[in-house]
C-alpha cells in the first residue's frame, strides 16, 4: 500500500524569507504583493515546490 503525505505535514526542506532591506522594507514580497492574484498563487506554488 502506497501512502502519501500532503506536502504540509512535511518538515520543509528549505526555509523562504524574503529579503528585508536595512530600512525594514521588503522589496520581493512587495513586488509580489503588488502582482494579480493569479500570478501570485502560481508564482505560490512554485516557492512550495522547491521548498518541499
């Protein structure tokens, strides 16, 4: 019997953090925030693939 596991029950394999500026700005997340939902959501599943 094959089982498998969601990927969110794993322990990631790499932490993502966005870089952060000495001036606490945030110019990734805000160049994310700043795209449509779609984008965001596959640019999403993206960052979760290569972090599990």
């Amino acid at each position: 019997m094959v089982q498998y596991k969601n990927a969110m029950q794993q322990q990631p394999l790499l932490d993502v953090v966005f870089y952060r500026t000495s001036g606490g700005n945030e110019p990734v997340r805000e160049w994310l925030l700043a795209m449509d939902k779609g984008t965001r959501t596959v640019i999403g599943q993206d960052i979760k693939t290569a972090q599990y």
